[in-house]
C-alpha cells in the first residue's frame, strides 16, 4: 500500500501563491484544509506525492499525524526532542490546492535525531516534526521515508539540486545560522565582560532568496526587519588610466533585531531553544561533553520592551541579524551566568528520562521489521546497526563500537533474525 504514495518526480514544479515560492514533489508541508473554532487554521502536515492535475488544479498530499491513542505508541522522553510534535506516516491521502499549503517542514526519523553523531538539535523548533514510523490498520512500522526529495536517486533525473527547496532552506538557512550563533555564545575568552558582552560574527554569505524567507519568519511572529543606513567607512580604490582614486561608500542594510521576550522566543523557535545559551569554559574535545549545569554560560536575556528610537550600536542584550544584499551578519549581546541559573535551568524542565526499548516499541510492533539505524547483535555478540538496504536485500551494516568499527553486508533475513533476538533480550532484561 505505502508503495503507492510515494512521489512522482515528473519535472514540474509546483507554485505558492503565499510565498511566491516553487516545490516539487516529495517535498513535507505544512496545509491548513478548514478553518478551527476559534477562526484559526488547523494546520496539519503532509507530503506532496505528485504536481497539480490539470483538470482542477489540485494536489495529492499524504498526511503525516501525530500519532492515536489507540495506536499504542508511547512518546519518546528525550532531550533532543523535547517540545517537538511527533507523527507517523499514514495511507490517507488528501486533494488540495496550492494556496492550502503554508510552508515547508522539515521531517526527520527519531533516530537520526537521537543518534548524537549527527549533531542535530532540533528541540523546540517549531517547523520540525519528528517521524516514527508508519500505520496501517492499527499496525505500526519501523520505516522511514527521506526526509528531502532529492534524498530520492530518480529526483535528479527530473531535477536540479537547487529544486529541492525544503533541503535548501534546512541547509543554507536553519543549520549555518544556528552554527553561527553557538560558535559566537560559546567563548571562553576572559576578558570579555560579565554583564555586556558584544561579539559580531564575520560575513556569511548569503542570498536574497535566503533572507527573504528569514525575515517572512520573524514578521509573522511579529518582528519586522528594518531598513538602516550604516556610516561604517569602506574605502575603494578605482585604478584610471591616469591615477589611482580613493573614496569612502556609505552602505545600507537590513536588520532584524530581536531583544524582547516574544522575539526571541521566534529565535528559538526557528533554531531550537537552546540557540540563546552558550558554555563560557573550555570547550569540550570531540567525543567529549560538559554539563551546562556545571558550568559558567553565556546566556541572551530578554528586555521587558523595545528600544524606541532604535539605537545601531545598542548596550542592550539581544540579537541582530544583518543583511547587506550578499552577506549575512549576526551580533550577539549577553551576559555571564552559572548553570544554575534559572535561563539555563528553564532549557530542560524535569528530569530527562532514558530511552528504553519498551518505550520506543508499542505492543503492535512486529520485532522482525528492520529499517535503516536498527539495532542488532552480531553472532559474536558485537553490537551493530543497519546503515542502508540495498535493493537486492541486502543491508549494509557496522558496528556500533570500538574505535574501529568493521563493516558487515547481511541478508536481510539475517538481520532481521538477530534483532528480532536482540529486541526481545532487551525487552526481558527491562521486565
């Protein structure tokens, strides 16, 4: 059944009429369909599994949803997915058209997120959902569909690359963004103040298209950029025939800033709720961690209002994001404070629980099912996990441990025998 939803990359691309903005197929939405009570839209997730027909106009979306009560699948306690909507595929599909679809979202396995080598935090993002599988009549699976369409090998053969817009705006927007703003939160240096600090990141670059869906972000959750003549000095040399001249350019920019409680609260749901925290000690080496808790942090606290007139070079805390039509900037304002302090403390409400394999498997699941990141052991008792399955079956596997983890190519029935005994092992060692 599942094979018959998957997309159909016939080399259309699909228009916008919200955002001016083209997709192809495969591509994860948000879609509002009817309006709530309260007059709000219902807004629900779903991937589009093919381009307008062109009868009426419509669109095929499968629908993605949180999953039922009924379905017995227990949600996950952990604290990279904390305040993140959890779904499961479905096979309902439903007709729509393109002014229905509001944005892209950004659907990723829970076990990617979870498998800390990928370093994906996403918790408290507001676009991200958090895939769990797939339901049929009640039985839940371990299957997880790309997260991206040009994850699909026959999407370049209709497609550029610069087609997939949702990956572009994970890629090019989300990620270096939120790369900038810890590598700038975390500093160690000593001098650098404990009540102000001021750091201003080197230029990133960036495209209007980018900025352009930036900033349609913080003005729906109520923070406009403005428009600002910069008097920095830049000077150019122009070489002539005859002699060298120099002169001084005055340039212009666009500036988001975000210093209240409601602004940066858009910050942290665009690029996770631990974006306005940083570790003030020595960064950890590779492999290694350290406990916020346990340390000294650099921490962005919000002003009770705005600043009015607007200041450029303001002492108050917050954070500035600069646009100059090619690069893009970001300032960041804090101040010290211990791990125990209540905006460090506030990251991680309760005590977070470990994963078991009860908790992460309902009473429905066939233990057989393997998928990609399914865990097994070996026969010699070496713990291992499922990289890719190839098309002929066989899966691509490596170990889990040891500082030289060997790859393994099994049959698919051969893995799929050792997790079951695997899955089983831990499901007696919790009882």
């Amino acid at each position: 059944m599942f094979h018959l939803l998957e997309p159909v990359f016939d080399g259309s691309l699909i228009r916008l009429p919200r955002s001016k903005e083209l997709i192809c197929p495969g591509t994860f939405v948000f879609y509002s369909r009817a309006l709530g009570e309260d007059g709000g839209d219902s807004i629900d997730v779903g991937r589009i599994m093919r381009s307008p027909e062109s009868t009426n106009g419509s669109i095929s979306l499968n629908i993605f949803r949180p999953p039922l009560p009924e379905e017995q699948i227990r949600p996950l306690h952990h604290s990279t997915l904390s305040d993140v909507i959890e779904v499961v595929q479905t096979t309902e599909v439903v007709e729509l058209y393109p002014c229905n679809i509001i944005d892209v979202a950004f659907v990723f396995p829970c076990g990617s997120i979870m498998d800390h080598s990928n370093m994906l935090e996403v918790s408290g993002m507001k676009l991200v959902r958090v895939l769990r599988g797939r339901v049929h009549e009640n039985i839940f699976e371990e299957v997880f569909p790309p997260s991206f369409p040009s994850s699909y090998d026959s999407f370049f053969q209709s497609y550029h690359a610069n087609d997939d817009l949702c990956y572009r705006k994970w890629s090019e927007v989300v990620l270096p963004i939120q790369a900038l703003i810890s590598r700038l939160l975390c500093r160690a240096f000593i001098g650098q103040g404990d009540n102000f600090c001021k750091r201003r990141s080197e230029a990133h670059q960036f495209t209007r298209f980018q900025w352009g869906w930036l900033s349609s972000f913080f003005m729906s959750h109520g923070t406009p950029s403005r428009n600002v003549a910069l008097f920095r000095r830049s000077k150019r040399l122009l070489v002539r025939p005859t002699a060298v001249f120099a002169s001084s350019v005055q340039s212009a920019c666009s500036i988001i800033r975000c210093e209240t409680e409601a602004e940066l609260k858009a910050v942290k749901l665009l690029f996770g709720k631990c974006c306005l925290v940083g570790l003030r000690d020595v960064a950890p080496s590779v492999q290694n961690s350290v406990l916020l808790q346990n340390s000294q942090c650099n921490v962005i606290i919000p002003n009770d209002h705005i600043e009015n007139p607007f200041v450029l070079n303001t002492s108050r805390l917050g954070i500035d994001f600069e646009f100059s039509g090619t690069v893009l900037r970001v300032t960041v304002r804090y101040k010290k404070v211990f791990g125990t302090d209540a905006a460090v403390r506030g990251l991680f409400p309760g005590e977070v629980q470990q994963i078991s394999l009860r908790n992460t498997l309902p009473a429905t699941q066939n233990l057989k099912i393997v998928s990609v990141n399914s865990f097994f052991k070996l026969d010699d008792g070496e713990l291992a996990y499922v990289v890719s399955i190839g098309a002929n079956g066989l899966c691509h596997c490596r170990e889990a441990q040891g500082e030289f983890p060997r790859d393994h190519h099994l049959p698919y029935e051969t893995v799929s025998r050792l997790a079951n005994y695997y899955r089983l092992e831990e499901l007696q060692l919790e009882d």
